[in-house]
C-alpha cells in the first residue's frame, strides 16, 4: 500500500485510572473518526501518578492485562491499529514491571510487544527520575511488518541511542510513545526525532504526554509526525489533542533509491 492515515495522540494524564481511558478512549474516536487507519497513544497514557509504584501495582501477565483488554475491544470496534502507548506488564523481579508497547490489529488481536530497552534515569536539583527501581528493562529489539511497512518499536529514552534505530532491516516507520520530561524536551526532543527520521529515512510517529501531573512533573508534549526529510508534518504543541497526517510510502520509496543504499544490520523480525 502506498499511503496510510495515521494519528498521534497527546495527553495529560493524572492519577485517575478510570478519568485517564475516558480521555484516551475520546482520542482513539476522534482519530478514527478523522480516517485514521493507525493511532499511537503516549507512555504511560493510562496512569502519570505522584508514586510510581501505583504503576507496578496495575501490572499483570499479558494474558491476564484488563488494560490490554479494554484497547483491543477499542481497536476491534473501531476498525484500527493501535500501538498502546505503553502498558505495565508483570516482571520476574519483585516490585517491578515491564514498560511495554503492545501493537493491537483491526481484529483486536495483539500482534506484538516491546519491552523498553533503555531506562530513563535524570536528577538535577530539582527534579530526580530512576526508571529502574520499578521497572525491568527489555531484552530485544522489536519490528513488526504492517500492510505499509516495517514499524520498528522505541520508547521515550530509548529515542536517544540510534543503534536501536539502525538495526536491520530498515524500518519504514519507528514509533516512539514517550513522556519526555520538560527540562530535557525543550533541549533535545525534536532534534533527536528529527534525527532518527533523516538517518534511517523513516517516518517517525511520537506521542508524548504534554503537561503538568502529580507529584509536580511536566512533560513536554509536543507530538508529532515526521517524514523522511526530516519535515514535520503535523504537531500538538502542549495539552491534550492529536495530530494527524498521511503517510507517503511511494515517496519515501523515491527518496531512497535517490540516495546511497543505507546500512542497516540485519536483525529477526519479531518480538
């Protein structure tokens, strides 16, 4: 196929389970109700409390994930991918989760999950995060073919090591959910998006969480959808919203039979 309909959708979630699938619900409408084909939730779209451990405490095995259940009837309504933002999923390790991407088909099936690799870890006066005293962190890195290309799977900080990107083959589309923290949102987000998108001739798909939450934590926002050239082709800047586009798969195509053949190494596709 040639093109797509894709949706990124941004939120401001807080500590209310129930009050946070009320608004992500009303985003998924609205993005299939404007011929979105794929919508992308952000991480942790379904709880940004003051205490992280409220997370691990709604992690359960994939099989077993009321959360996972609740997107796949969505998704079996509607008609549409959706990649889940990131859900909590039970660990080996006592008191901690895996941060993981499901990826639900029209059918509501799961086709996929990734489990972030690289855990976030910042502390500066005021502010202090440590991904890993709650969280295990993944072991593979994650493609799955869709009917307009090769979706390779990044989560929030994972945006920062290009390797994950640069493994084969090539992914056509890289999606990264991501609660992105102000401070370092303003510095480096879209640079490092735009980044991945030029260097793997990818279109990038990011939902962020762009606001104030519990606890006194901001994220930056600004969700997007980037081309292969590196343009923006739609945004949310902060709050809650959704950007939309359609993706040019016989462009990109052009465009990289213009180029000088990328180097990707060669990786399995699969979880």
């Amino acid at each position: 196929m040639d093109s797509v309909r894709v949706a990124v959708l941004q939120m401001v979630s807080g500590d209310s389970l129930a009050r946070n699938l009320v608004q992500a619900e009303a985003l998924l409408r609205q993005a299939a109700a404007e011929g979105a084909e794929f919508a992308q939730l952000p991480e942790y779209f379904y709880l940004m409390p003051d205490d992280e451990r409220a997370r691990v405490a709604l992690a359960a095995a994939v099989e077993d994930s009321p959360l996972l259940a609740w997107v796949q009837g969505l998704a079996r309504e509607l008609g549409i991918w959706i990649l889940a933002g990131t859900l909590p999923l039970a660990s080996e390790e006592p008191g901690k989760m895996y941060n993981s991407s499901l990826l639900i088909d029209p059918q509501g099936q799961l086709a996929t999950r990734y489990d972030k690799l690289h855990l976030f870890g910042f502390c500066t006066e005021s502010e202090r995060y440590d991904e890993a005293a709650t969280m295990s962190p993944g072991q593979q890195v994650v493609s799955h073919p869709l009917p307009w290309g090769l979706l390779r799977f990044g989560i929030c900080y994972d945006l920062r090591f290009p390797e994950l990107f640069r493994l084969g083959p090539a992914p056509d589309i890289i999606a990264l959910p991501a609660a992105f923290t102000h401070t370092t949102g303003e510095a480096h987000w879209e640079l490092l998006l735009r980044a991945r998108a030029v260097e793997n001739l990818a279109f990038v798909l990011a939902s962020a969480q762009g606001g104030y939450h519990p606890g006194g934590r901001r994220t930056y926002g600004h969700s997007m959808i980037i081309d292969p050239w590196g343009r923006v082709l739609a945004r949310v800047e902060t709050g809650q919203g959704m950007a939309i586009a359609t993706l040019d798969l016989a462009a990109q195509r052009t465009v990289r039979s213009q180029l000088p053949a990328l180097h990707h190494r060669k990786i399995p596709v699969g979880p």
